[in-house]
C-alpha cells in the first residue's frame, strides 16, 4: 500500500481493496478498515468493521465520518443484536420492541412478558398470545390456556382461532395437568374464554361474541358436571350432562352423547339412556368410516328436541374398543328390556333445557333466584354460580 502511495497512486484504491481482502480472509478486520480509513473510504471502512462485528468501530465512525451513513448502521445494529438475542443490550439502548422480539426468539418468554407488561395492556396481549402460539406448537394446551387466561386476549382473527383451537382440546381431554391451578376443572380453558370473551365485548365484535360466550357457557357447564360428580347432585349432573347435547358443535359429539347416556343410566333414566348412547354408537361407527360430520347419522329420535342434528365428528375415539363394547352390550340389554321404551320423553328433555337457560340468564343478569322452580333447580342454580365464580 505504501508502495502504491509512492509510486503509484492512481491504484492506490486497488491495491487497498486487494490488501483488505486478504486481511478481512485472515480475520483481521481492524487493519482491513483502517486501510480504508487511510484513503477516507469511510464508507468501505464501517461496512469491514460490522462485517467483523466490531459494531462500536462501526458505529463510531458512522456517526463521525459518514453522518449520512449512521442510521442504517444503526438499524444494522439493532438486527445484529436481535440475531444474536442480545435482548438486555437493545432494551438498554432505548430499542425495546426489537428487545421484546429478541426475548420472544430466545424463547426468555418471562423477561419478555415481564418487560411487555410494562408497556401496556396491548403489548402484553401481544406476547401472551406469542408465547401461547409457541405452547401450542408443542401440544401444551393447558398452559397456553392459562397463560391467556393470566395475561390477557385479544379481539384479532388469528387468535381467536387460536384459543378457539386451545378450548376445543381441552374440552375434549378436561385439563388432564391442571395447568397448575388446582382441582378446579377446565379453569385455564375457562378463565382463557372469559378473558376473550371481554376483548371481543370490548370490540364490538358481535358475531364472534356469542360464539365465544356459547363457548364459555359450555365450558362452565362441562365444569359445573364435573362439580356436580363430586357433590354427589346425581340429577344435575345428568341435568348437565344432557345440557351440553346442545352444544355438540363445540364439545366433542362422541363425548357428550356418552356422558349424557351414562349419567341417564346412573340416575335410572333408561329411556333416555338407550338413545343417548345407541347415538354414540352410531358416532363411533361413523367415526371409524373416516365421517366428517354427522350427516349420515340417523336423526328421527331427536326430530322434535333442540338436540342439533348437524356437528362435526371427532378424529379418534373417545374410548378404547374394549369399553366400546361393553356399551353396545348395555345397548342391545336394553333394547331387550321391555321396560324400556326407547324413545326421548321430550316433555322432561324441554324442561331441562329451559331451566339451564333461564339459570344462564338470571346468572347473566346477577340475579340471585334459580328460576327452575326450587328442588333440583336451586342445586343445579347453586353449582353453576359456584362453578362459574372459580374464575372471578
């Protein structure tokens, strides 16, 4: 280079480039710049030295030499440290959304909502729902529930397909870990809806209101049933149990018509028994022929009953083969039973039905009465106030 300035000076920038070049090859990025920097090619300079990630040589310079030039330095910056998950480095400096990404790609979900937090509402929603995307990516639906349920959710589609998705599996499986929150049943699922259910009140969105709130109803219900087992309220739960046939479009179909045939049987209701589960059975079969939906079922014992006749089918079985079987040898027990009538009483299954619904609105309106006339009503009004209090 020396030579070059002595002798030759038209070549000097080619001899630096070719020079640079081969120290740059060697890992020696300080004397590659500082060639550049001799001739004021600062330019070429602070370009050597972030590719050496010798970022405050880079910076300095920038901001000294080529004014112009600083900004995108910075910006080039703040990328490197966010690649490399330098997360205190660019909260630090000022930078802390691409702080918070740094924390969200390290997977440091704590310091990331604890430092979300302090920004607000919105950006916490933001990384509650980033973290719970993450939890679901690794099937931990109980605690992306529960994450939501704690932080926050938000009104945005995208999400709400999302914790759509979390209700749904955990409907299906009842929080088999608890998410930590004790024996309360399906309290993350629950406290997750009710959190969406607010953001969607809040944004007016009507439509997706009612279907969220239909949710939440269901999971309260699928809840209070659970509650009811352990009370030993035999005729709620069956009261429940029966309830939660209207909601087949969100709780799993094969489940529901299950549960609703068996707490029928435990409380003497054979009639019902028999439907309710010969239905499951059609829905195992229906699921074994790879059915989507329950359009090829059989529905003239639910014609006149706001049972729907429309839902999805499940993927997989809700039960194994063995305990299958046991159910279509009480099923063809009790189509032997002369006793056994094997039709809806539709009367009782309307009476049901419109005391869930006015126990749902008098629980809606704060009201403390059961509206189902004393009895079992006042028991059923009691463990849905008390099932739906467990989430505040």
């Amino acid at each position: 280079v020396q030579l070059a300035m002595n002798h030759v000076p038209a070549r000097i920038a080619e001899v630096v480039n070719t020079v640079s070049k081969r120290l740059m090859g060697i890992g020696r990025h300080p004397q590659a710049a500082e060639l550049y920097e001799g001739i004021d090619q600062h330019r070429e300079a602070v370009d050597i030295y972030m590719a050496g990630n010798l970022w405050d040589q880079a910076r300095s310079l920038a901001r000294s030499a080529t004014p112009q030039y600083a900004k995108e330095v910075e910006v080039r910056y703040r990328e490197h440290l966010k690649g490399a998950g330098a997360a205190v480095d660019l909260v630090q400096g000022g930078n802390v959304s691409e702080g918070l990404e740094a924390y969200a790609q390290r997977g440091e979900w704590e310091r990331a909502l604890e430092l979300a937090k302090q920004q607000g509402p919105p950006m916490l929603v933001k990384y509650a729902t980033l973290h719970g995307a993450a939890l679901i990516g690794q099937h931990e639906f109980v605690r992306a529930a529960t994450l939501i349920g704690k932080y926050g959710a938000s009104a945005q589609p995208a999400p709400l397909a999302m914790y759509e998705r979390v209700a749904r599996e955990l409907l299906a499986s009842g929080e088999p870990d608890g998410g930590g929150m004790g024996k309360q049943p399906l309290v993350g699922t629950r406290s997750m809806l009710h959190k969406a259910v607010g953001a969607l009140r809040d944004a007016g969105d009507e439509p997706a209101l009612q279907r969220f709130e239909t949710l939440l109803w269901a999971s309260h219900m699928a809840a209070a049933k659970v509650l009811a087992a352990e009370r030993g309220a035999m005729d709620v739960q069956r009261k429940l149990a029966i309830g939660l046939l209207r909601h087949v479009a969100a709780v799993p179909a094969d489940m529901a018509f299950y549960e609703a045939g068996m707490a029928c049987k435990a409380a003497a209701d054979l009639n019902s028994a028999f439907v309710f589960l010969n239905r499951y059975l059609d829905i195992t079969e229906a699921v074994e022929e790879n059915e989507a939906t329950s359009a090829a079922l059989d529905n003239s014992d639910f014609a006149n009953t706001p049972i729907p006749h429309e839902f999805p089918l499940p993927d997989k079985q809700f039960i194994d083969g063995s305990q299958i079987e046991h159910v279509r040898d009480y099923v063809l027990e009790l189509s032997m039973n002369k006793a056994v009538q094997q039709a809806l009483d539709t009367a009782d299954l309307g009476h049901v039905f419109r005391e869930i619904e006015q126990i749902r609105e008098g629980l809606r309106g704060g009201r403390s009465s059961s509206g189902g006339g004393g009895g079992g009503g006042d028991a059923l009004y009691t463990i849905m106030r008390d099932t739906i209090s467990q989430i505040g």
